[in-house]
C-alpha cells in the first residue's frame, strides 16, 4: 500500500472515531440544565423540580452534535478517497500488465514482476 493511501486510511479511521466519540458525547452526556433561581425555581419546583433547560447550553449541545457528525462525514470521504485511488492504482497496474504482455511475446516472469511494480 503506497504511504499517501495509509495516510488516509488512519486520517479516515481517526476522525471517524473523534467526530462519532464527539456526537455521541454531547447527544447523550451533555447536561444542559442549570439550578433555577428566585421566582423561576418556585415554579419550576412546582411543574418538574429544581432545573431548567439552559438555550446556551442546548445550543452549545447542538453545536457539538453537528461537529461529531460532519467529522465522521468527512473521515468517511477520506475513506472513499483511498478506495478510489487504490482502485485507480489497480487498474493502471493491470494496463501496464497488458501493455507489457502485448508488446512481448516471450514476457517471462520477472517481465510480469516489473510491470506490476513489485
């Protein structure tokens, strides 16, 4: 596998697991609610206790969910990247091989070994 390839997969791979360990984070353990104070903790208490939902915090919340996921989104562009250029690096090793082949028709192993790079 040449090293730009690599180098995307493990990109690919980190930022997947970064922006899914994100969303997931702030989807599911991001406390958006505040201790109600004064005249809104009298209410509050009555209605559903002592804590209210803070639209900073929530939007804070939001921000985070969006991010995780675009970084997954964009880990999962890399990846489709690397399969591209590995596929297109596949095929070009397969015309050379056929070039080679047709161009000589006495081609004996190493002939093969060297036109498919290795």
């Amino acid at each position: 596998m040449p090293r730009n390839a690599s180098i995307l997969l493990g990109a690919g791979w980190s930022l997947i697991l970064i922006g899914l360990g994100l969303a997931l984070y702030d989807f599911l353990a991001y406390d958006t609610t505040v201790q109600a104070q004064g005249l809104a903790s009298i209410v509050s208490e009555m209605v559903q206790g002592n804590r209210v939902h803070n639209q900073g915090l929530m939007n804070n919340r939001l921000v985070g969910v969006v991010l995780g996921t675009g970084l997954a989104l964009l880990g999962g562009m890399l990846l489709v990247l690397q399969g591209l250029s590995e596929s297109a690096s596949s095929q070009h090793r397969m015309v050379v091989l056929l070039t080679v082949l047709a161009n000589k028709q006495g081609a004996n192993q190493q002939d093969l070994e060297n036109a498919l790079g290795r």
